[in-house]
C-alpha cells in the first residue's frame, strides 16, 4: 500500500470501529482524518446516523462543513464520547508526538474532554521511543511577545529550537489561535512525562505536542495493506 492508502485503511477502521449514532464526535487535523472524515459522511447517510462533529482547527470545522456534517463546539457539547485525530508519531507505549500540521492546542482540548482518544496512522509514524522517528522537534505552541525568551530556555534544557516559519506567507507559521510554533528538538525520548512537565512550566509555553497516555487505540495502515492496533 502507498502512504495515502495506509492512510485510509486506518482511517477506516477507526471510524468503523468507533463511531455510533447519536455520539459527539472530535474531529482531528492533518491528512490522515480527511480519510477518516469522508468515511464517517459516508456512514452517516448510509446509516442516518445523528452525531455532532467537534472540530480541532480551522481546518477540521472546513473538512466538517465541506462534508455536511453536523458542526458543534465544545461549549455546547463539553463532553465527546469519541476524538479521532492523526500522530506525527506513536512509541510502543502509545505515547503521541503531534503538531506536525500545527493544530495541537485545539487538538490536546479536544481530546482531552472525550471518553476515548483514537488515533490513525500510517506505518511511518510507528516508533519504539518518541523521537527515534519524527525527527522535526517536539511541536510547542508560544506566546508571539516571548518567543525568543522561550527559545533561550529551550536552549539551557539542551533543545534545538526552531521559530516554525511559515511556507506561503513572509514570516512565521501563525497558528488558528494567533500564537507561534517553536519546534524543539530533545533527541530520543526515553522519559517525555519529566520533560513535558519541564517545558509546561515555562511562562509563555502555552501547549506541548506531548499526547501522553491520552490514547486508548492507534489504527495503523501497513505497508501490506493490514491494519495493526495498539491499545493502551
Ligand atoms: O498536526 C497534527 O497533530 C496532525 O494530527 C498530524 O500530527 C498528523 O498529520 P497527518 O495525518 O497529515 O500525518
């Protein structure tokens, strides 16, 4: 299977899997949930299924909207049964690195107000530690008015900082909620926890893309057109 089809496969499987009528559901950002959103349509005309989509980004409440699916908001619906979202990286220990696409503090709120967190994946995010595969930095959503403070501090704990430019705008990468990306690269990360909480306590450092035993399932397509699972 090509990437875009393990994609799809794992994509599948969870929304198969997972999704029941009359569910509040997190939708969440990136390639792989295109998949996940356009099978969930699909199940929800051919089942009249009633269930109420909970976006994580600009981009999923466009991917709900586009595909008629019913939009609501966490304030009118506080508590989803089901988040499903994409990874930049899973560990064995179903630890997340995630942010590659940006979304993560939306993403993070979201899954962290449903029942069960369910992520999708291609093999390429399968990893035995964090960081011994996505090798891009730890994404960190920061404050604009203190980014190069932030980064200074990243730098005394031994990360790599990196400001996340932006690819078709002069300057930075901007995020849904007006804030910056640094991503920061620690190396292979045998203990996130200690570290996360390190970087949580930075003034500033609004969000890490540490998902860490929020999960409860990964789907991941293979190369071999399987799909494996990882459960918690
Ligand atoms: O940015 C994110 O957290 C996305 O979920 C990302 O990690 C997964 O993106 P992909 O599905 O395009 O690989």
């Amino acid at each position: 299977d090509t990437v875009a089809q393990a994609k799809l496969r794992a994509a599948y499987a969870a929304v198969d899997n997972h999704v029941k009528d009359g569910q509040v559901v997190g939708i969440g950002s990136g390639s792989t949930v295109v998949f996940a959103v356009q099978r969930l349509a699909q199940r929800v005309r051919d089942e009249n299924l009633r269930v109420i989509c909970i976006p994580t980004s600009f981009q999923a409440r466009q991917l709900i909207l586009e595909n008629k699916l019913v939009l609501g908001d966490l304030n009118a619906n506080p508590v989803l049964d089901v988040a499903i979202d994409g990874a930049d990286e899973v560990s064995a220990q179903l630890d997340c690195i995630k942010g590659g696409g940006g979304c993560l503090l939306q993403e993070k709120i979201v899954a962290s107000n449903a029942d069960q967190l369910i992520i999708i994946a291609d093999y390429s995010k399968i990893a035995d530690y964090l960081g011994s595969v996505w090798k891009k930095g730890v994404p960190l959503e920061v404050i604009a008015d203190c980014y190069v403070p932030i980064m200074r501090k990243l730098e005394k704990m031994g990360g790599k900082p990196v400001l996340r430019m932006a690819k078709a705008k002069a300057g930075p990468c901007v995020t849904d909620n007006g804030n910056f990306i640094v991503d920061c690269d620690f190396g292979v990360m045998q203990e996130p926890a200690k570290l996360e909480q390190q970087l949580l306590s930075i003034p500033g450092l609004v969000e890490t893309g540490f998902f860490l035993q929020m999960a409860v399932k990964a789907y991941f397509g293979m190369q071999d057109g399987s799909v494996k699972t990882l459960d918690a």
